[in-house]
C-alpha cells in the first residue's frame, strides 16, 4: 500500500528529476563565489542573473524582447512547417516530383543557413522579412526530409486498405499517409523548432533593435555579462517550453500508438 | 458474372504462383476455394481486386477488364490492416466515407453489433484481441455492401463458436443483397457450410486441382451424413493436391 503510494507520488513527480542537475550546478557555482573560491565576474552568479532578469522584467523591457523574439520564431516556424509538410508529402507520394526536386532540396540542405544571410538582406532587405525567412529556412529542412523520407517508408498494407477502398490521391495523403507518418512527423516538428530557436540567435544577430539576441549583443558591446546570461538563461527557458508544449499537444494525436514504455 | 481466363502470375522475384488459371463465377454465387498454404490463393483474390495485375490473361467483371481496385469489389484480407490510428468505429466507417455522417454512424453501429464489437467502438485497434480485430475488419468490408465481396481467411483467428455465428451472419448478409463471393479458406467444414462451389488448388505452381458443387440443401447441417461425406471426400483431395505437387494420374481429380 504505501509502496503503491509511494511509486505513484514518483511517476506525478517525475517530471522534477530534471532539475535536479541544474539546480545543483547553479547552487554550487553560487557558493564557490561566496566562498571567494571563484571570481564572479566573468561567470556572474545565478542571483547576479536573476536580479538582471528580475529588472529587465520590471522595466517591461524583457517582454518586448520575449515577445519580438517568439514572434519571429513563430512566424518562421508556421511558414518552415508549411513548406516543408507540403513539399515533403508531395515528394514522398510521386515520384516523379521527388526526382524533380529532392536532389536540389538536399544539395541546398548542405549550405550552412547562415551563409543566406547577406543574400536574404539584399533581397528582402534588414528588416523582419529577411529573418522571418532565414528561420523558416532552417525549420523548413528537417520537416521536409522527415516527411518524405517517413512517406517511403509506410506500410504497403495498410495503403493498399486505401486503394480498395478507391481512395483518390488526396484522400491517400490525408488519410493514411500523413497519420501514419505522424510520430516521425512530430519529431521533425520538435527538431524543427529547435533550429528555429537557433536561427532566429543568427537573424537577431544581423541587426535587430529588439528580442533576445538583440539583448546578447548588447550585453556583449556594453561588457554585461550578466545581462548576456540572463539573455542565454531566457532562450533555454523558451526553448524548453515550446519544445514542452509541442510534446504535450502532440501526445494528444499519438495516443493510438502501441509503442515500447520503458520501465519506471 | 467475374470471369478469370487463363490467368498467370509470375512475381517479380521468378516465381510462378498461379499457372494458366480459369474460373468463371455467376452473380451471387459463393465460391470457396481451399488449397495449401502457398499454392496462390492470397495472389487470385489480389488479382480479381484489381490490387495486382496477371503477368498473362485477364480478369473481368461483368465484361469490363478489372485493371485498379473498383468501389464495388470489397475485401477482407488475411491480416486485419486496421488503421491504428483510428478507433474501430472509425476504421469500419472508413467502406462508407462518402455517406452523410447520421447514416454512416448508423450503419456503423449496426455492422458492429452484427460482429459482436458493439462495446468496442471507441477502441483503439491495440487494445482488440487478434479475433476481434478480424471481426473489426470483416465489418469495415461488408458495411459498405459491395458488389463482390472478397474474404481471405475471415475466420482463421477465431474460435469454433464465434466462427459458426459469423458465418451464418455472412449467409444471412448474402440473403439480403446476394452478392458475389470469393471465400479463401483452409476450413473445410466452413467451405461446405456456405459455399455454393467449392475449388480446390494446388500447388508448385498454382492451380486448380478440382472444382465440385454439393449439392447440399441449405441450411447446411454440419452433423448431416451426406456433408460428413463430402468433408471426407474433400479431405482426401487436398491430402493429394498437397502432397502430389506435380499432379497424380492415379488420383484423377474426375473421382469425385
Ligand atoms: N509479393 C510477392 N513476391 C514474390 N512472391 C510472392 C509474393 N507474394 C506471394 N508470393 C509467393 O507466391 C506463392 C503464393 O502465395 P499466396 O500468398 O498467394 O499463397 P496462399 O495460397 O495465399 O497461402 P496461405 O494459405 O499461406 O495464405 C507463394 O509461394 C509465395 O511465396
Ligand atoms: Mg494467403
């Protein structure tokens, strides 16, 4: 009985073991400076980044940053995805568009996506439009080769079910092949929002007045290392909870799957 | 009236599974056909679905070639090929997309019960046993009332009582729209309960060996001397069919 109780507090609280190694990383590097043991001027304490933070957030200014940075992440996450669940499904299904575009797709893959930036500026000029593109850009990808690839790889059986069933090539695509290749397709979605959260660093880098890479420039350029953390210490929290909500939404979708648990 | 001529199928790998395959089958008609595992009878049913096309010969439907999969030719496969992504409602709505949703609802509901998953409709094809989700798939074909129904090995993963109750819901199905059925079976017993023909096949390579018609009155009696005899018989012929892969003179199909 009380096992039983006991195991069931530990799945609730589960999720908790995941601040285990940052919270001891973060209080150990607080007392070694306490304890003059270190200096904490370069590497300032988590206190020094909470109470930056803490005024960013009073001033109002950390929100304007967050909100800059997400709506740029955002957009280029909802173009990315549009593009590359299109191209990618219809690259899978036909062959003959897969030969057409796949081999251009994957030789454009292999340029490093910060290389388009003094392109993307020229023509889309240094405003949102260039960024926008430049993170849908790097979303785009791994959507789009998780997709097609996913495609392939679907079970003829059950795409035969379909044809018997006279199924027309829209109706193959919505109703067999993109569920089937949605657990694939929610892991590109997560490994695509993670370049997303890189690429917008890289296009707030290009010149921005505001959003969360504005702010590690700045702190960079008026030598405020914690304001650079604080920056950092924001992108990890945003990333983490986007990713985190994804996960949770998705879950929704794939509770048919009979997939391995591991054990507690 | 379905009519295979001189049917071949060579896959692409070299093997000939069906060699020169005839058979004509009348509207309405039940046919079943027995064989051995591997002689071909998975690749006809893939043929007259319109799913596979013969290396040699043809197959039509009421004279026009079966060339792709047609809307009134349904199937049920040897494997159930539920989406797993669908609840089993879902899956058996899947035969009849193109009815308004209150109808479909309603026929699903009926096809369930009439196989016994009623309770079962919000489920995840996962959590079904592998007999019901043969049932979920014999209810995803026959809901949409086809034309020729196609069954490969319905029954095979059920037991002997839930076996003799779909298969008279089959024949009370057959009563109402008569349609056209090809049954793939390995059961004796269930061929001569509700076939009107029964092929048998052989194989190395596929083809057939005897085609007979009991002349049985229905309702079939499975205690009935007469079909007891006809089991017998059939027995033996499939004993042969197996075991003389390149075909035996002194076993002429013509005993029966
Ligand atoms: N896609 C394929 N490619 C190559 N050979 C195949 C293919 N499908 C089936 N065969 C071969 O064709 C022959 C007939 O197969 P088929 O599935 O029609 O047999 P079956 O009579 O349905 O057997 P069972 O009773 O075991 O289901 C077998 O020898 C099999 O190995
Ligand atoms: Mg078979």
């Amino acid at each position: 009985m009380a096992a039983g109780r006991l195991q069931g507090s530990a799945r609730r609280l589960g999720w908790l073991a995941g601040l285990i190694l940052p919270l001891a990383l973060a209080l150990g590097w607080e007392m070694a400076v306490a304890l003059k043991w270190a200096d904490g001027r370069l590497l300032p304490t988590p206190s020094r980044i909470y109470a930056t933070l803490a005024g960013l957030a009073a001033s109002g200014e950390l929100l304007d940053h967050v909100l800059a940075t997400l709506q740029r992440v955002g957009l280029g996450f909802v173009f990315g995805v549009a593009a590359g669940t299109v191209l990618g499904a219809v690259s899978g299904y036909w062959t003959a568009v897969r030969r057409l575009i796949d081999p251009t797709l994957q030789a454009l893959r292999n340029i490093p996506s910060i290389a388009w930036v003094p392109m993307f500026i020229l023509w889309f000029g240094i405003f949102e439009t260039s960024k926008i593109i430049l993170i849908a850009v790097g979303v785009f990808f791994p959507i789009y080769l998780a997709l097609s690839g996913a495609i392939l790889g679907v079970d003829r059986k059950l795409v035969e079910v379909g044809r018997i069933f006279g199924f027309s090539h829209r109706e193959m695509i919505t109703r067999i092949l993109l569920p089937a290749t949605l657990p694939a397709y929610v892991i590109a979605l997560r490994s695509g929002l993670g370049l997303g959260w890189m690429f917008v660093v890289a296009a707030e880098f290009m010149g921005a007045e505001q959003g969360l890479g504005f702010l590690l420039v700045d702190g960079q350029q008026t030598g405020r290392p914690a304001v650079i953390l604080a920056s950092i210490v924001s992108f990890a929290c945003l990333g983490k909870l986007t990713d985190w909500l994804l996960a949770a939404v998705s879950v929704r979708f794939l509770r048919w799957q009979d997939s391995f648990k591991p054990a507690e | 009236m379905l009519r295979i001529a001189n049917v071949r199928k060579r896959y692409p790998n070299g093997l000939l599974a069906l060699a020169g395959l005839d058979l004509t089958v009348a509207p309405g008609e039940i046919l079943a056909i027995v064989g051995g595992s591997g002689c071909g009878k998975s690749t006809l049913l893939r043929l007259v679905s319109g799913l596979d096309r013969p290396t040699a010969g043809s197959v039509d439907l009421d004279g026009t070639p079966i060339v792709g999969p047609r809307a009134e030719i349904g199937m049920v496969f040897q494997e159930p090929r539920l989406m797993p992504w669908l609840t089993i409602d879902d899956n058996v709505a899947f035969g009849i997309r193109h009815l308004p949703a209150g109808e479909r609802r309603q026929r699903v509901a009926e096809a369930l019960s009439r196989v016994g998953l009623a309770s079962h409709a919000g489920h995840w094809p996962r959590e079904l046993s592998g007999g019901q989700a043969q049932r979920a798939a014999l209810a995803r074909a026959l809901v949409g009332r086809p034309q020729v129904l196609l069954l490969d090995e319905p029954f095979s993963a059920l037991d002997a009582l839930t076996r003799q109750d779909l298969q008279d819901h089959l024949l009370d199905l057959w009563a109402y729209d008569r349609p056209t059925m090809i049954l793939v079976t390995h059961d004796i017993e269930e061929a001569l309960v509700l076939a009107d023909r029964i092929v048998v096949m052989q194989p190395d390579p596929g083809r057939i060996r005897v085609s007979v018609s009991p002349p049985l009155a229905r309702p079939r009696d499975r205690l009935d001397p007469e079909f007891l005899d006809w089991k017998y018989k059939l027995l033996a012929e499939l004993d042969h069919a197996s075991r003389k892969p390149t075909g035996d003179e002194t076993f002429p199909a013509a005993a029966i």
